[in-house]
C-alpha cells in the first residue's frame, strides 16, 4: 500500500482554501467578553477618578488668612481692629477689614459679618 499526499495538501500540507486568512477572528461571544472587557477597565477609570477627586477635596488644606467675626451693637472698625490686633497699628489693621469687606464706609450694622485679616 502506498501513501499519495492528497492534491490540496501536496505543496504545504496545509490544505488549500479559497479563503484569505486574516490576523484575528472574534466569534460573536468573543466580541461580547472584549466589549464587557473595556467597559469594565472604562468603570474602574472613572471611579478611580472620581475617589481621587474626593480624596482631594477632604484633605485637609492650607487655613485660610482669614477669620471672621459678627458685628456687636456698637463696634466700629476701630474697636474691632483693636481686638482683632491688640500689639498693632489699628489704622493698618482697619484699612485692611475696610479692603477684605469692600467696604465704602467706616459705618457697621450690628449682625454684619466681617473677614479679618490673621496679622502675625
């Protein structure tokens, strides 16, 4: 009994088709898995994101340079200056109330309030 390769196979040993072959095929569950696949990685990015932003928000960051007080029946810029700054120059300390305020005037309504300046 002899062996004879069959036509198709003879030259490669492969058999021959009339179809070119292509790098990559996905079968229809394949497509599936690779669409879920980056969905999943899209979720993960963007709730990464977002914990990082939150993060980022609560942490504690640099106290402000200011403080802020009320208006009591009777202050004015003057007095307040004086108890927010005791060792200063209260002129300084008012001019710079007047300027954190926008403030046109040295009058005060009682219940304003007032940012300070944190003077070292």
């Amino acid at each position: 009994m002899t062996w004879t390769a069959h036509p198709s196979t003879a030259s490669s040993g492969a058999p021959a088709s009339s179809v070119p072959r292509t790098g990559l095929r996905l079968t229809r569950r394949g497509r599936v898995v690779l669409v879920l696949a980056m969905i999943s990685v899209a979720l993960v990015a963007f709730t990464l994101g977002r914990v990082g932003s939150s993060q980022a928000a609560t942490e504690p960051t640099t106290p402000t340079p200011y403080s802020q007080t009320t208006v009591h029946t009777g202050d004015t810029l003057w007095s307040v200056a004086q108890r927010v700054a005791p060792g200063h120059d209260p002129r300084l300390v008012v001019e710079q109330i007047r300027r954190l305020n926008h403030l046109d005037s040295a009058g005060l309504q009682a219940g304003q309030q007032l940012l300070l300046p944190h003077v070292a």
